[in-house]
C-alpha cells in the first residue's frame, strides 16, 4: 500500500497505546536499539521506572508509526528537532511530509500524525484535583468558567477535563507552550463539536481551526486541533509499536 493511501490529507490518525501493558522484555529490547544517544540520556534522565517505560514507548510509537507512513525512512532513522518551546518537529529525511504531536497521561499515549502542519493533542486522565472548580476560575476564560459553574454538578467535572485538554491541545499546536495567556481564548462546545472564541484584538483567526473531542477511552479526555481550514476527519488506532495498528 502506499504511503498516501495509508494516511490521506484530509485525514488525521490518532494512535492510542497503553504502555504499562507492554511488558516483552524482547519487544523492549526492540524498542530500546531505536532510540538515539540523546534520547537515551533523557531517558535515564527520569527518576521513576514507569516514566523512563513510558518515554521508550512514547519513541518507540512515534518512529514506529512514522516509518510506516514513510517507509522510505527506517523506524532509528528519524531525526528530531524542537522550537524555542520545546515543540519536536520532523528534522532530515521525512520532514516535510509528515507533522506529528505526542501527549501522555497517566497509563496512556497518545500520537497524532497527519500531512498538513501543527496538530495538537492532549489526552489526560480524568481524575479531578481536588478543588478543581477553582483551578478553573483561577486559569480558563472567563465565559468558560461561568459555562462550567452553570452546568449540572454531575457534569463540571468531564467539562472541566474537556476543557483543559482542548485548551492544551490548542496551546499545543501553537507550540508556544503556556507562553499562549489560557485567558486569552475560550472554547465553546455546541451540538457541532468544540469552537474556538478570541477577545477583541486575539492575535488568531477561529476559521482557521478544526477541534475534536473524542472518545479517549474511560476515565481519560482526549482533545485534537489543527490549524487547517480544510475538512480533516479524524481516526483512531490502538498501536502497539512493531506488533499491531487496530483501528478503534
Ligand atoms: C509542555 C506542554 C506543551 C505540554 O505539557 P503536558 O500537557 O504536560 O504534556 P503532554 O504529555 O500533553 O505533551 C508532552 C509532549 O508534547 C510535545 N511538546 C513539548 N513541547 C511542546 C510545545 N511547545 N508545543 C507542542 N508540543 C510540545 C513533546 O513531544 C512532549 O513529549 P516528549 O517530551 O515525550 O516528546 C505545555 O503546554 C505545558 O507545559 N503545559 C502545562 C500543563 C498545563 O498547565 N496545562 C493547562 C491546560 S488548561
């Protein structure tokens, strides 16, 4: 199959790996002999196990899940870069093809890969903090916060877990990280989906966003946006890096 079949333009594909359950000391191994001398360092870099697990499987999933989109480009073969925040992009063979964002959550990744530049995700699990309804108050618009404050007590908590991952994921595809004030826009969710809203004088243009919510599995939010004015429908995957890519 070709490249262009396996992820069309006007799709993008999310894919959804568990990485505590992924324990094959063989398929680690794998995993382990794809990373560079760098991301081996950052690896080690993380003082507990699960996080330096979660890491090799995060990389593992993103070369992985590249070179089968690019074949051309071996999974050790991928060479990354990041902007001034942090943001990784595509450097060397494949870049230009392809745009990617990673996020991960307590016992789940998630990776968005797709043609057209600069998607964003965020996936977080759904355990509340404790006082959450402040957290908002303190950090979201503030037509956000009295959407939320005027729902049912039932559902503020899977508005409050929307919009943070919406608002991440927006800030994500920015790729500025918080230097973006999460007071300076506000999402809306209506009958159609998520928009986007910007004060007098936002620095941004809502048409040119497409945002998703979608099914992130129980107990966790997943949230996409691309900057593309273009129709984009998005796919999910379950991936276990080199051994199997399920659509959902
Ligand atoms: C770093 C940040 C981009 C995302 O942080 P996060 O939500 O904690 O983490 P996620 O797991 O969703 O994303 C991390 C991944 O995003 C990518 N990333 C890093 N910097 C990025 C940036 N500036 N823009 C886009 N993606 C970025 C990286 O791939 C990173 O994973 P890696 O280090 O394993 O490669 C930034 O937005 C941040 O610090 N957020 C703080 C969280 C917060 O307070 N959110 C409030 C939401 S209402």
């Amino acid at each position: 199959m070709q490249s262009s079949e396996l992820l069309p333009p006007d799709e993008i594909h999310l894919h959804i790996t568990d990485d505590p359950a992924i324990t094959d000391p063989d398929l680690l191994a794998k995993y382990e002999a794809l990373l560079t001398a760098e991301e081996r360092v950052r690896k080690d870099r993380f003082h507990f196990p699960r996080h330096r697990h979660q890491f090799l499987v995060a990389r593992a999933l993103l070369r992985t899940t590249l070179a089968r989109y690019c074949p051309d480009v071996q999974p050790a073969d991928w060479r990354f870069q990041a902007n001034d925040y942090g943001r990784p992009y595509i450097a060397g063979a494949g870049a230009g093809l392809l745009d990617f964002n990673l996020s991960h959550t307590d016992g789940r990744i998630v990776l968005a890969v797709c043609r057209s530049p600069s998607p964003g995700v965020d996936i977080e699990r759904t355990n509340p903090p404790d006082g959450f309804l402040d957290i908002a108050d303190r950090f979201f618009a503030a037509n956000e916060v009295s959407a939320l404050n005027t729902l049912p007590a039932a559902e503020q908590e899977s508005r409050f877990f929307a919009l943070w991952t919406m608002k991440e994921a927006y800030i994500k595809a920015r790729g500025m990280g918080l230097s973006i004030p999460l007071q300076d826009f506000a999402i809306t969710f209506g009958p159609a989906g998520p928009s986007i809203h910007f004060g007098d004088g936002g620095a941004d243009d809502p048409r040119r966003w497409q945002l998703f919510m979608l099914e992130g599995g129980e107990e966790y939010a997943l949230a996409v946006a691309l900057p593309d004015a273009a129709p984009v429908r998005p796919r999910l995957f379950r991936t276990t890096p080199f051994l199997a890519v399920e659509p959902i």
